[in-house]
C-alpha cells in the first residue's frame, strides 16, 4: 500500500457524521432543486442540440475539428447530469432520476447508466480503499505499490515507469474505453449491474445511440472526416471527463484492509475539493466539492457550495484535515503521486 505522507486519525464515534448530518438537513441542503436543475437541464440539453446543430451547418468540412471538439465538451455535460442522476439528485423518486439517467447516459452519451452506477457506487462506499475501490483498480495505470510488484509485460513495465508523463495522453482515450465497457457490461455473462428488462432497454438505446452517431457522421461527412470528427469528438469527451474526475481522489491516501475509519474520516480524507467560484463549478460539474458530495451523494449540485462551509467548519471542530487546492494543483498532486510509484521500476 502507498500513500501522501497524510496522518490518518483513528476511527471515532459514528456520532460524528450525525451532527453534521442534522446541520446540513436543517439547513435545508438535502432538499431538492427542482428549479435550478430545470435550468440546468434545459440549458445543458439546448447546448447538446446546438452542438449537433452546428455539426449539421458545417457540413462536409475540416471545419468539423472545432465541431467535434465542442460536441466533446457537450457529451461531458451531459454525463455530468446522468451523474447526478445517478445519485437521486434531481427528482424526488428514485424510478424518475433512473430513467432520466439512462436516457441521457445511454442514448444521448453512448455510456451504461447501468453499469455506471454499480461501479461509481462501490467507490463511493470505498474510496480509495485498496482491493475495494474500482477506480484504482489494476489497469493501465497503477496505484499501488502491490499493483506495481505484479506487473508484467514489456508494454506494461514501460507504462507504469512514465505513467505520470503518459497520464493526460492516454485519457484522449477514456471515451472509447467507456463505450467499450459498457457493451461489455451488458452482455448476458458480464457484469450484471443491469439484469433482464432493463439490460435489454439498455442495450436499444446503446445500439440506437451508436447508429445515430455513426450515421450521422457518415451522412454529413466524408468517410475520411467523419473519422477524423469521431477521433476528435470520442478524445475531447475522454479527455474532459478524465481532468474533471482526476483530482478527486488521485495523490489522497489509499486504505489498506487494516486502516479503520469511520464514514466521515474516510470520505474527507481521500478526497480532495478544487476551488474556485461559478465557472469552474459549471467547468467540473459541481466535482469540485468533492468533500461533499462524498459525504452527502444526493445532495443536490446547488446545494454543495452552501454546504461547504458547514462541512468545513465540523472537520475543523474535529481536527480532521480538509484538502482544498486549486485545479492544477489537483493535477500536480496526482502526477507527483503517479510519478512515485512508478520510480521503482525506473531504477531496477
């Protein structure tokens, strides 16, 4: 296990996310936003529209670079509000936010909302807990010393000892591994996160995005520029939604079996918030307060820059430490970390 030279207080008593638990629902924080998330929805999905629009006006042009780039900006939007979805943010009922979820995720993205959701939540219950977490699981990138001793291959060797160099370029290539994944997920001896009807909804609207998309592309463009226009697009979109979920959790502590938190140490120590005012909370998708929304998952996107304070205020009380940096400190923090791990095998 390898971690940022970060003490980690003892487990306490669960008594200690109750109070603040109370202090945020009194102050009305849990409570939905039905008005600013239909703003939010109207604006997001107008952009969407517009993106595609534009693609249209365009038409059988180079020009279409700057169109895929901005569609690639509009896919990461979108995602952000199946995100929320995801979490029970945006309506009351649970069946309503799963099938705003699944249209927006699988139809207008091209991602398993299903699959998704399973995996976010067991990061969410484990962040950055070794074994436990999906998201720093063993794959291209390593994030543990473990991880680094059972690494094979020439390829593999050679990527883990400049992981920290190759970070932000292989993240051009997240887009097309979360396609891949989420038809992997939903074969019948996959991941099961989506079962029986709902896999086979899921898998229409999957199949009807990747048609429209493809189709599309092949209608407007040339052959050759509508490649070109889904390498750029499928990049942009990788790339987006890596730099918005890396300085979450990349450069905190990992967990071991034998590290005992408690709920809120464990969710404030792993996590990492970015500052910055509105732009940077429409740039992120409300990721920035990370702190939070780890600590309260349904809390509406509006809801988490008034809850910073509170949650602040409490870990102060509690001398627990609370990490907040700005964006490119987030990324400096996850490059030195990444760097470190793999320093072994550059000097064997």
């Amino acid at each position: 296990m390898s971690a940022p030279a970060t003490t980690l207080a003892p487990a306490a008593r669960g008594s200690d996310y109750a109070t603040l638990g109370r202090r945020v629902r009194e102050a009305g924080l849990l409570d939905r936003r039905p008005g600013s998330y239909a703003v939010r929805i109207a604006l997001t999905l107008a952009f969407y529209g517009a993106a595609w629009a534009a693609v249209v006006w365009i038409g059988d042009s180079w020009y279409q670079s700057i169109g895929a780039a901005v569609m690639g900006v509009a896919f990461t939007q979108v995602a952000f509000l199946g995100h929320d979805g995801g979490h029970q943010q945006v309506f009351a009922s649970r069946r309503a936010n799963d099938v705003f979820g699944r249209l927006l995720a699988n139809l207008l993205v091209g991602l398993s909302y299903g699959w998704w959701v399973g995996k976010h939540n067991r990061h969410h219950a484990n962040p950055n807990r070794e074994d436990l977490d999906p998201d720093i699981g063993d794959g291209v990138l390593v994030f543990t010393t473990g991880q680094v001793a059972s690494r094979t291959g020439r390829l593999g060797l050679a990527i883990t000892r400049r992981q920290a160099w190759l970070f932000f370029p292989l993240l051009t290539l997240e887009g097309i591994s979360l396609h891949v994944a989420s038809l992997v997920s939903l074969r019948r001896d996959g991941d099961r996160s989506a079962r029986g009807g709902t896999r086979r909804v899921e898998l229409v609207m999957l199949s009807a995005h990747l048609i429209m998309y493809l189709g599309a592309a092949l209608l407007i463009m040339s052959p050759i520029k509508a490649l070109v226009f889904v390498a750029i697009q499928q990049g942009v979109w990788g790339f987006y939604m890596g730099c918005s979920f890396a300085p979450n959790h990349k450069g905190m502590p990992i967990l071991g079996p034998d590290d005992d938190l408690d709920y809120l140490r464990r969710q404030v120590l792993t996590s990492r918030n970015v500052r910055g005012g509105a732009f940077t909370d429409l740039l992120l998708g409300g990721l920035n307060y990370q702190i939070e929304h780890h600590l309260f998952p349904s809390m509406p996107r509006a809801s988490l820059r008034r809850a910073q304070g509170l949650v602040r205020a409490h870990c102060a009380e509690l001398c627990i430490p609370y990490c907040e940096t700005s964006l490119f400190g987030s990324y400096a923090a996850a490059l030195r970390y990444l760097n470190s791990i793999g320093e072994p095998l550059r000097v064997t």
